[in-house]
C-alpha cells in the first residue's frame, strides 16, 4: 500500500495564533470514525471546526468554521461573527458532520473546568454549509448541566438523536466520571452515566474517546485511576442508550497515556481499533482491535506493534497512534518525543488487511520531522482522515499554556476530478430512416476545446 509523506512544512490554520492566543480543533463523531481535529471534505472544500483557547481572548472564546478552497493553503472562518461563544479557555465543543450539509456543535455558554464548578448546560448549534452560515443555539430549554463541564463528542445517530459525551461532575479542580446526554425530537430525553461498571477503587477521569458504527451504537474508551495504576477501559452504549459489553483493555502504570479526546478509534470490518502504547508506555506503539462490534472482545496486539521499522531512536515518550480507514486499508500515525531532543516526529503505518487489523502492519515511514520544519515546540495533537488517494492530516503544538496549542494543516489533498468539457464531432444520423448513403450528412469540424481545469 502507499504510505503519503506529510507536509514538509506545515500550514498554520489561524495565522494570528501566538503563545497565547491558539486555535484548536474541535472532536468529531462522524460514523465509522472518530475525527479527532481532522478536516473534512464537502463541496469539494475543506472544512474543519476549531476553537479560540488562551488567556489573550479574556472570558469570551469562540467556535468557528474554517474552509480551505485550495487544498490546504490557506484558511478562512465562515460567518465568523455568529459562532458559539464560550466563557473558558479549556476546549470545549463537540462537533459531527451530517454527512450531508449541517455541521452540529456541543458546547457550554456559560462554563467549563476553569470557569467554576457550575453546574454549566449543554447546548447545541448547527452550521449550514450550504449557506454557510450559523444557525441559532437550540437545546437551551431543560438542557443537562453539568459540574465543571467537559464535552467531549457529539455523536448523530441514525434514528436522529444526537448524543453528547461529556463528565459527570467534579472533584476538587478537576473531573471525574463519564455521562451521556441524548436529545431527541427536539428536546433532552435522558442522561445516565456511562461508567458505572468501572469498579473498585477505579475512578474515571472524565476524558473519553467514541466512535460510532452503521448502527448507532457508540463505542466509548476511557481511563479510570486508583491514585498508583490505572486501566483504559471500554464501554458500549447501544442505540436505545442501554449499556452493553464492558472490557478493561490494559493495566498499567501512570505512565500510559489516558484515554482522552486526542484519542482517534476507527471501525474496520466488524472491528472497533484504537491506538495504544506498550504496557511501559515508551517501547513501541501498537493497537487494541475488539470484534464483533455487537459484544467486542479485545485482543492488545503485541510487540513489535504496528511499527516493526520504528521508532528507530531513544524515546522519552510516544503518543498512542489515531486511526483512519478508508477502502484501500488502515493507517496509523504516532507521535515520538526522543529523549533529549525537543522537536517530535511522526510516524505512519499502514495495514490493508481491513477486516483482520491484528496482521499485516509492515509498511510504516517517516512522515514528519518537526525539527527539519523550524517549528518551535512539539507536537501534541494529531489528527488523521483518508478519503481514497487523499489524506488529511492536522497536528497542534504542546505548551505551557493552551495558548500554544495551534493547529496546523499536514495533509496531501488532490481534488478527485478536474472539471473538463468533451466535444465530439464527425457524423449524424437522422431518425426513422434506413441506413444508407444519403442519410448521411457531414458535419463542420469543431475546433479544438481546452480543458478547464
């Protein structure tokens, strides 16, 4: 399979990102795949949801819609002035692509971990791309709240309830637990908690990953502590907001990465994959595949991971890799911080075995070194999506602050077809007449057309 390099330089999405004014994409739920900070394609243009976050914007950060018309090169917010605006610098929508024209939002006007302890309500606002403009907040009426809110995605099912993840509450500064919150037929219908079965001294922190499969179930990964260990489990949450299949994946020490929204599971087949790390957290990067996807059983595939060729340098710490599918396979992109060195590097693998994920990983590459970009920091954040010959791929800075957290454009994105127009010349032949000679008439020569591209 063929593996695309990423941008040797990459495209800073809000060119007015500092230190302490960034721009930080939003989480999606498409179906099929968990759109961490990715954009996606619509009319031929790219789009991607990000949010205002850093202590220069005040008390008021805003949620907008960013269009690319040149495959990346530049950006531009859409109806800039009527976005969601919230009071807290942490990032805080949730957002799904319909598939066809709207674009639905999750966030809190009025809170979130920084802000107080609340409690802070959903709200939802839809983007019409075909207008391109925002809609009105709707939700608002016996909408749920939340202590300290965190939203973590927002998912549209099949029978068109939107299902919003987020916290259950707070303790001390921080969150804990996961819910879920269902609006249906224009209003709220039900809230129940989505990490009930995590037992024993276990905590839940909050933090979740979720993907949907074709027939509204949602699969929610998370990470639950006991203050010396902690266990990145799995929950299903079926289509009629019942609880099903319940799994502990893995069991380690802090070092592990937590579950959280930067986490990017895919279905594949009837498989739900999600990235992870070695048990030490360091070694290699590899993969949990749980199958069926109607009762996941899960199986952590083992060293060398998905990467047999890497990481190929002393690492001080690895980012658990996202996951995208497309027709012509899996692709996996992780982060490496080496010890010692400040710039990341990323690398990409790949599987074409769509519906056996736990073989096959043999082709991987270097597909990004920031310290041959000139960029300053390093890498927090990836984001990847394939369409097809197409892949697109955002990363974010780390920082002190969430200021520093930009977004930035990798991906290698050709449009599918040019637009051209055919003009044939040569014979006619009239109607409702025998086939001879006479019927036949020449024609002039056209001349030649251009194509326009």
């Amino acid at each position: 399979m063929t593996l695309l390099p990423f941008l040797p330089v990459p495209v800073v999405m809000e060119p007015s990102s500092s230190s302490t004014a960034g721009y930080l994409g939003g989480e999606s739920g498409s179906t099929g795949l968990s759109v961490a900070y990715t954009p996606f394609l619509y009319n031929g243009n790219l789009h991607i949801v990000l949010q205002q976050v850093g202590p220069d914007f005040g008390v008021s950060f805003q949620t907008f819609v960013y269009q690319s018309t040149d495959q990346g090169a530049t950006w531009a917010p859409l109806d800039a002035a009527n976005g969601p605006i919230r009071v807290d610098e942490t990032p805080g929508a949730g957002f799904v692509f319909d598939g066809d024209h709207t674009i639905i939002v999750a966030w809190s006007p009025t809170g979130g971990p920084l802000t107080g302890v609340g409690p802070w309500p959903v709200n939802l606002q839809n983007f019409n791309l075909l207008t391109e403009t925002w809609g009105a907040p709707y939700g608002t009426v016996g909408a749920p709240t939340v202590n300290r809110i965190v939203i973590n995605q927002c998912v549209l099912r099949p029978d068109g309830s939107i299902l919003v993840l987020t916290n259950r509450t707070s303790a001390g500064l921080g969150v804990v637990g996961l819910q879920a919150h269902v609006y249906s037929g224009g209003v709220w219908t039900v809230s129940f908690d989505v990490d009930t079965n995590v037992a024993g001294s276990f905590v839940s922190n909050g933090n979740s990953a979720a993907v949907m499969d074709s027939t509204g179930n949602v699969h929610v990964f998370g990470t639950a502590r006991d203050g010396t260990s902690q266990e990145l489990f799995y929950q299903l949450v079926k289509s009629d907001n019942t609880l099903g299949t319940f799994a502990v994946i893995q069991v380690g020490t802090p070092n592990l990465p937590g579950i959280s929204q930067e986490f990017q599971p895919a279905i594949s087949g009837d498989n739900v994959i999600i990235g992870l790390n070695d048990p030490t957290g360091i070694a290699y990067a590899t993969i949990a595949v749980g199958t069926p996807l109607s009762a996941p059983v899960f199986t952590v595939l083992g060293s060398p991971g998905i990467d047999p060729a890497g990481p190929g340098v002393t690492v001080s710490r690895l980012f658990p890799a996202v996951i995208a599918v497309d027709a012509t396979g899996i692709y996996a992109a992780y982060i490496i911080d080496q010890t010692g060195i400040l710039p990341s590097l990323i690398r990409l693998c790949g599987n074409p075995n769509i519906t056996t994920p736990l073989v096959g990983w043999n082709d991987s590459i270097l597909a990004y070194d920031t310290d041959a970009s000139g960029l300053p920091s390093n890498v927090a954040f990836l984001g990847l999506a394939r369409d097809g010959g197409n892949q697109f791929a955002t990363m974010a800075q780390a920082g002190a602050g969430f200021g520093d957290r930009t977004q930035y454009w990798l991906g290698v994105f050709t449009p599918a077809t040019a637009a051209f127009r055919v003009a044939l010349y040569g014979y006619k032949r009239f109607k409702n007449r025998p086939v001879c000679a006479p019927d036949l008439v020449e024609l002039p020569e056209v001349p030649p057309v251009k194509r326009v591209l």
